[in-house]
C-alpha cells in the first residue's frame, strides 16, 4: 500500500470519527431512563474505541511507510488520540456509576463531553489541515 492511499483512509476514519462524535451528541437526548443510557454508553464507547485505534493504527503505519520521521505534528494528534480515550473511558465509567433517578445529571454530563471531544477532534482537523496548506508551520 503506498503512503497516500494510507493517508486517504487516515483521512476518511478521521472525518467518519467527525460524524460519530458529532452523533454522541445527539446520544444524550435519546435515552428515557438510566438503564438506556447506560447501555448506548456501553455501545458508543466501543464502537469510539474501535475507530479511535483504527485511526491510530493507520496513523503510526504511516509514520512507517514514512520512515519513522516523527514531528510535533505527529506528537500533537498521537497526545489527542490518547487524552480522547481517556475522556471517554471516564465518562463511560461515569455513566456506567450513576444512579437511575440522576438521570438529566448523567445525560448532561454525557453531552458536555461529547461536545468537548467533537471539538478537540475538530481543532486537531483544523490544525492539520492549516498545516497542510503551510498556513501553520509545525
């Protein structure tokens, strides 16, 4: 596989994780008891763990294919990527413990990370693609 084919599909699960984050939101005003939620959140955390790897997976495999040239660029989106997991092992954990009539606290704490993850990944997008375009230099 050659290096841009492999940065086309880094690319494409960056934007599919774009559109995922973006419906962890919508997430939060689903579920009509803490039971529901507790298991969306179960599904949602797998599936963001699932692309989150894939995406770092390609990511590193590049880096490879690259011979192993790793920059501030490259350090930046591999810090994202782990404080990403991070949050969302949090708050699935903070999920999985509250209780059944706390459920507008968990459904808003849900929500409030949601939106922070969808805009960390989208500052990172931003970023990458300023330097791409030799606006930022990195």
């Amino acid at each position: 596989m050659e290096l841009t084919q492999l940065l086309s599909i880094h690319a494409i699960l960056v934007k599919l994780f774009l559109g995922f984050l973006v419906l962890g939101i919508a997430i939060a005003f689903i579920p009509k008891s803490s039971e529901k939620l507790k298991k969306m959140s179960f599904s949602y955390t797998m599936i963001f763990q699932l692309v989150a790897t894939l995406i770092l997976l390609t990511g590193l495999y590049a880096l490879y294919l690259n011979g192993w040239h790793i920059g501030i660029a490259e350090i930046i989106m591999i810090v994202v990527w782990a404080l990403m997991m991070f949050i969302e092992i949090k708050k699935h954990k903070a999920i999985k413990m509250s209780h059944a009539e706390d459920l507008q606290s968990a459904k808003s704490g849900f929500l409030k990370v949601s939106i922070i993850q969808t805009l960390l990944l989208a500052l990172t997008v931003a970023l990458m693609v300023m330097k791409a375009k030799g606006v930022v230099a990195i």
